[in-house]
C-alpha cells in the first residue's frame, strides 16, 4: 500500500500522511495543505502504517 504526504507550509514541521489517493476530505483546513510526494509502506514505520490503517491519517513530525 502507498501513502500521500501532505506538508503545511505554514507548520513545515508536520507531515501528514493519507493512504493514497485520500485526499483531505474530512480537514477543515485542507486548502492550507500542499502535496508532497506518495511514499511506500516500507518507507514508514510499522507503527506509523497501523496509526493510518486505523485512523484513515496520521500526523508526522518531520524534523
């Protein structure tokens, strides 16, 4: 399974990252949210991958 990224420019700091294809749908703040990039699951932590299985997102910290 592949994951979009999602960086606000505003918040460089924080990623966040959808299953691919997702969009930002349900965030209130959606337009502030830039496209980054589409990554594999062997590019996350396992952990990570489970936080969006489960939630349909999850926030990164990216520095």
């Amino acid at each position: 399974m592949d994951y979009d990224l999602y960086i606000n420019p505003k918040k460089a700091s924080a990623g966040l990252y959808v299953r691919k294809g997702a969009g930002l749908p349900d965030l209130a703040d959606a337009k502030d949210w830039v496209f980054d990039g589409t990554f594999g699951q062997a590019n996350l932590p396992a952990q990570f991958v489970k936080e969006i299985e489960a939630n349909g997102h999850a926030f990164r910290d990216m520095d």
